[in-house]
C-alpha cells in the first residue's frame, strides 16, 4: 500500500485541510485502517469543556466507560480520575447533506474551540478519548476519525468494519480544521453544528460496552 499525505496551509489562515491517500499497488485486495489520532489539551481542554456533533450513536469501550457514559461529552478537571483511569467512548456520526460529519470542541469559557468535518463514507468513525488524569500524567483528549474502532482486526472485521481495498484502487481522506477565538466566533462555530443537527435527537447511548470477540 502507498500511502501520500498532503496538507494544505494558507498563510495566516486558522484553518488547515488534511488530503491523504492510500494506493493499492499489489495485484491482491488489501485490509486498511485510518485513524486520525490527534490529541488535545489546554487550552482548550479543562473543567466545563464540551463536545458537540452530529452524533448518532455512542457506546462504551469497556465498563470503566460505560460507567459514566452520561458525562461522555463534557469533561472535568485534571486528576479526576486515578491514575490509568482512561475512558474511551466509540462514536457513530452522522453527515450533513454533503456527506460531511461535524465536530466542535469548545473550552470552558465559551471563548475558543476547535471544529473539524469529515466524509463519513471516508471516516465513519469517531474514537473519543477522555485521559482526565493529573496533569503531569497527560491531561489530554483525543478526538479520532477513523475507518473504524480501536479493537484489533479480527474484532473489526466481524463487526463490519474493517475496509479493504482493491488492486489499483485509490481511498481519499480529506478532514477540514479550524480554530474559532473570541465569544462571537465560538457561538458562531457552534451554531452551525446545531443547524446541521437540527431537531434530530442525539445522541443515542448505547447500554453495552462494545464487542471485543
């Protein structure tokens, strides 16, 4: 497999474009899997922050998660959970009317945020990781589109979710980020992921920890 990242920066924008492909260059199909395993912090990150989406479905990775799957979507401060004490919630999106997903990521002051989309026929999976720890032992989260969840393949490819690709064939990846700063930006941000989720009721928790056979 040959895989060609590209990156598209503009200068001075607070925007950047991520367009990465993968070749199948053998004469034999393939599995794959993307993950885009990116982590975030402070400060955008602390007591109060809180995520908002096009979020059909959210499921437990294990008991620990399930255990305060109500809270998936906001977090607390650092240290409030022992050391170790990860959480890792399994997201279904669902895409706007260009087949997009929308992510926004807002601070505890309402005053900056992160918003990412991506093709949900290209990612349609999202893995967020919640590591409330101490700060000095990573006080991070990490918000992760990806072809599917992270069990290993047998897992995946039992539960429909392990992609494979075809001789010569070709899979595009494109996600879109920006940072919003200040209160007007922030609420605008957020608006437009809740005109994309409209009066649709979301998420929906699931009530079992996710397959690991």
């Amino acid at each position: 497999l040959h895989f060609l990242p590209q990156l598209e920066l503009r200068p001075a924008a607070a925007s950047f474009k991520i367009m990465d492909t993968v070749t199948n260059l053998s004469p034999k199909e393939h599995e794959y899997a993307m993950l885009y395993h990116a982590n975030y912090g402070r400060p955008i990150l602390g007591k109060g922050a809180k995520l908002f989406g096009t979020f059909d479905t959210v499921q437990a990775f294990d008991e620990t998660a399930l255990s305060d799957i109500k809270n998936w979507s906001t977090y607390e401060a650092p240290g409030h959970v022992p050391p170790g004490g990860e959480r890792l919630y399994c997201v279904t999106p669902f895409a706007d009317g260009d087949g997009k997903a929308h992510v926004f990521f807002q601070d505890p002051t309402g005053t900056k945020g992160l918003y990412f989309k991506f093709k949900t026929r290209q990612l349609p999976y999202l893995s967020v990781w919640k590591n409330e720890d101490t700060e000095s032992n990573g006080y991070v989260t990490g918000l992760e589109p990806g072809t599917g969840f992270p069990p290993n393949r047998s897992v995946e490819r039992k539960a429909g979710r392990q992609p494979s690709i075809k001789p010569n064939e070709t899979k595009t990846f494109e996600l879109e980020y920006s940072l919003h700063s200040g209160i007007s930006a922030v609420n605008a941000a957020r608006a437009r992921v809740e005109q994309v989720v409209g009066t649709k009721t979301t998420p929906r928790l699931l009530p079992d920890v996710l397959s690991k056979q």
